[in-house]
C-alpha cells in the first residue's frame, strides 16, 4: 500500500514541477488570458482520460452502510476524535494546512512585487522548490523501513518543517537560493509524510468505516483551507507580502512539534489496529 501511495505522491509531486514551469514559460510567451484558455483544455483532457478508464467495480454493502447519514457522519467524528493516533494526525494537517495555504496564497504576490520576478523566472522557481516533492516521494518507504514509520514521520517534521524560515530571506539574484532550499526540503518533507500517515490511514481503519473517516479527516483537513488564504490576503494588505510570509513560515515550522506531543513519540512503527473500538 504504501509504494502505491508513493507512486501517486511522486506524480502529483512531478506535475507540481513541470505545471509551474511550462505555465510560467506559457504566460509569458501567449499572456495571462491565453494562458487561462491553455490551462482550461489541461482539464478537459484529464476529464477525457478519466471517461476513458474502464473498471468493472464491486460494491459490498454491509448493514453499517445502510445506517442514516447523520449516523454515518457521528461515528465518523467519534472514531476520529477518539483515537490518539488519528486524532493527533488530523490536528497536525489542519494547522500545517492552514500555514501552508496561506503560504502558497502570498508567496506568489511576493515573488513578484517584493523581489521582482518575472513570469517565468516565477514558474521556475514553484518548480525547483517543488522537487522537494519527489524526493519526498521516494525517501519516504526507505526511512519507513530503516527507522521506522513513525520515527520517521516525527523526524521528518521536526527536520524539515524550520526550514521554511528560510524563503522569508529571499531577495533578487542570489537570494533567490533562500526560497529554493526553504521551500525544496520542506515540500520533501511534508510530501514523504503524506505517502506514511496516507497509507496508516487506510491499513488502520476497519474497512467497514474507512469511508466515512476519511470523509471526517478530509472535511476537518481542508476546513482550515480557505481561512488560510483568507488570512493571508488580510495579512498582505495590512503588514505587507514579506511580513506575511514571515507570519506563515513561523506557523508552518513548529506544526511538527504537534506530532512530538502525540502517541507517536513513543513508538518506532505505527500500530496496525485502532486503539479504540466506536460503535
């Protein structure tokens, strides 16, 4: 399981290159309205690719499926909010959630107006610091194995997290290298802990209520979404971009600090089953 959530990480990793790049080089070349009608066919021809796909499926309905929704949805929360383990990971994501979409909101606003890169030096720049996702992507199993997986999950954070303090630092010419290397080791590290706890999530959950908490984690991972770049917009106008990301770096660096507290702290691998038992 988790070499094919590697896999999947690496090619979301690889597409975060290569897009900021050739989109970059593409605005610059056609302009920024041609490059929107560029970019709207990308869509349609991964909506064709997706048609194309041919997969006969089977469903398995049991009796904890044909309960009310609204129960589905509780037992969800319970299991999540009960559970040490998922309950830790799930703070973690939403507050590094939270700290990088704000982030990625204004760095780009700071690239350009603050430090005065042009579209395609922009491009290359997201890119170079998105190779940090495919080598997080392929370091991810080796440490699993080597030190265990929650060992590296823990390490990982704690190492690579600070680093972001890093890109707040850049300036035109060679202090472009500050935001290349802040953002390159901690995109590799946040990338190799989402192939570990992605795959404990789904090996963790019994498969009756896999669904529904993931539904939970997703919903409470990607509510602190918007508020970040919300935040983040307010932030820019009020202390300015390179204060903002300043304010973002510093919340993304201690999120690892949330895992030290957890259950992970004491334990090399991360368990096979549930801790607790929700009915």
């Amino acid at each position: 399981m988790s070499k094919g959530t590697s896999k999947i990480q690496g090619a979301e990793a690889a597409t975060r290159v290569i897009g900021p790049s050739v989109g970059g080089l593409v605005v610059a070349t056609v302009g920024l309205a041609a490059g929107l009608v560029v970019d709207a066919f990308t869509f349609a021809f991964c909506f064709v690719c997706i048609w194309l796909i041919r997969v006969q499926e089977t469903v398995h309905r049991g009796q904890n499926q044909r309960e009310p929704l609204r129960r589905q949805i509780a037992l969800g929360l319970r299991f999540v909010a009960g559970d040490p383990y998922l309950r830790s990971i799930v703070v973690y994501g939403t507050l590094l959630n939270f700290g990088l979409t704000g982030y990625s909101t204004i760095q780009i606003v700071f690239l350009e107006k603050t430090v005065g890169v042009g579209e395609f030096g922009l491009g290359l720049l997201l890119a170079i610091a998105g190779v940090g996702g495919i080598v997080g992507s392929m370091i991810a199993r080796p440490l699993g194995r080597r030190f265990g997986t929650a060992r590296s999950v823990l390490t990982c954070q704690l190492v690579t997290g600070p680093f972001i303090l890093l890109a707040p630092l850049t300036t035109y010419g060679a202090g472009l290298f500050w935001f290349c290397i802040g953002g390159m080791v901690m995109v590799a590290g946040v990338v190799s802990c989402n192939v570990v706890l992605g795959s404990f999530r789904q090996s963790y959950c019994p498969p009756d209520r896999l669904g529904r908490v993931v539904a939970t984690s997703m919903f409470l991972l990607h509510s602190s979404i918007p508020l970040g770049a919300l935040t983040a917009g307010y932030l820019g106008d009020a202390v300015g971009p390179r204060g903002t990301m300043w304010i973002m770096a510093c919340l993304i660096a201690p999120c690892g600090l949330v895992l030290l507290f957890s259950p992970l702290r004491g334990i090399r691998d991360l368990p096979s089953r549930p801790a607790i038992s929700v009915r």
